[in-house]
C-alpha cells in the first residue's frame, strides 16, 4: 500500500509539473489559475470544526404558538414584570437558562497482529510413455523426454511481521455557561445556544454550546445538567500567544501532511 500512495503522489506532482510548464510557455492565466489551485488542494490541511448550525428536524418542525393567557382577579399567578409566584424557568424564545457541563470520556484500545509464513516446494516435469510400434511416435516420445527432462526446486522463504499498539485516554470537562432558547418546537422540546468569550492577559476564551433539551429536565433554579442535551455539540477552543505555542506552525503541518513517507 505505501509504494501504491507514492506512485499517485508521484503522478499527481508529475501532473501537476506538466501543467505548470504548459501555463508558463502559454502564458494562459486561467490555466496557472488552475494550476494554483491544484497545488493548495495538495497542501492545504484544514483543522477540524464543528457545524453548531440547528439540526436538521429542527428546522423542519414548526415553531409553537404561544397565547396571552390573563390571570383572573384576585390571582397569585400574575404576568407582571415581577410577580410574587411565578415560574422562574426557561420557557420562551430568548429566555435564558445555565448549563452545567460535565463531560468525562475514558478510552482504551489494545491491539496486536502476527503473521508467519513459510514458502517453498518442488516442481517435476510430466513423464510421458509410448507403448506403440510406430518408431516416428516413439522417436518424438524421446525427443519429447529429453527436452523435458528437468525439474524446479522453489527456494523456501519465511515472512514474519510483528506488530501492535496501545491507547489510554481521559478527559474532564466541568464549566458552565448560560445558554438561551433559539426556538421551542411544538412538541414542547428547546433548541438553546450559548456562547462565551472571555480575554484574560492576550489570552482569547471561546465556549460554543447547542443542543435540544426538555423543559422537564429544567431544575425549579433554572439550571440544566448537559447529560440531559440532546444532539449535544460543544467547543471549548483558546487563541493567543500560549495557545499558538501548543501547536505546529502552518508550513510544518501542511508539509507533514504532504509527505508521502
């Protein structure tokens, strides 16, 4: 498999050479154009990132309709800015709720592979006999004979490949962050997203949280715990100076994923 990647690669850059040399005698833009492109295609490496755009059912389901429902005279319930007994929890668009994210993921992975092979043998040429009278056929028995008269001895090898590898990972995650409800469908349920940016010292902060949550798992503080999120996306990223320190430099990484070996 690694001479077959580097065969292609080897044709892609031949291709990529042939075309360069074509633009430059023909002094074609859209083609030098073409050849650009190509050749970024090849070394571009795109670090990974999360849609947080809504799923696809909720878009599709219809937002719920929401009717003024008036208190009767003499109601404890009222709909005043502040009333004395009042639900304090998220249940329209734009209200806001916290989430209390705490997320740990164990990982281990064990795996081994040997393979042994031996080969070898003889190989004998066919005899062929004449029982006839005819000394034109038994002649050319002979003749036959003779010419074939040999035999292959194939030399034994041995193949042995030993391989294997280990992984053990864990990782944490306890934060919170307020999130607000972007639409409530009408069976009930909330999609919610929050967003926090924090700059401490030239050190950039960014949470992304999505996700769909019922009302019931709501706490009466209005608090939500994130095992209750479905289609749960989060990004916890930093930017600045100690950030840029933890990871290679663009031309390294473009360079390491461009190299065939």
């Amino acid at each position: 498999m690694p001479i077959f990647i580097l065969c292609v690669y080897c044709l892609w850059n031949k291709l990529c050479f042939n075309y360069i040399v074509q633009s430059i005698s023909n002094m074609d833009l859209i083609m030098i154009k073409k050849v650009f492109f190509l050749l970024i295609f090849t070394l571009v490496y795109a670090d990974p990132i999360m849609d947080f755009s809504p799923p696809k059912y909720v878009e599709e389901l219809p937002e719920k309709d929401f009717v003024e429902e008036f208190p009767k005279l003499g109601s404890l319930f009222g709909q005043g800015e502040r009333p004395m007994f009042a639900d304090r929890r998220a249940m329209r668009v734009n209200d806001i709720l916290l989430v209390q994210v705490s997320e740990s993921s164990t990982a281990a992975f064990t795996t081994q592979k040997t393979y042994n092979g031996t080969q070898g043998g003889n190989l004998n040429a066919p005899i062929l006999n004449y029982n006839g009278n005819d000394e034109g056929i038994s002649q050319s028995v002979q003749e036959f004979q003779s010419g074939s008269a040999f035999d292959m001895t194939l030399s034994n090898s041995n193949s042995n490949f030993n391989g294997g590898g280990t992984q053990h990972r864990n990782e944490n995650v306890e934060l919170e962050i307020t999130a607000r409800v972007i639409k409530v469908l009408n069976n009930g349920n909330y999609y919610i997203e929050g967003t926090r940016q924090i700059m401490v010292d030239g050190e950039k902060k960014i949470i992304l949280l999505s996700g769909v949550i019922r009302p019931y798992d709501i706490t009466s503080n209005n608090t939500i715990e994130s095992k209750f999120i479905s289609e749960l996306k989060l990004n916890y990223t930093s930017e600045g100076d100690i950030s840029n320190k933890r990871h290679k430099k663009w031309g390294s990484a473009e360079l390491e994923q461009a190299w065939p070996y």
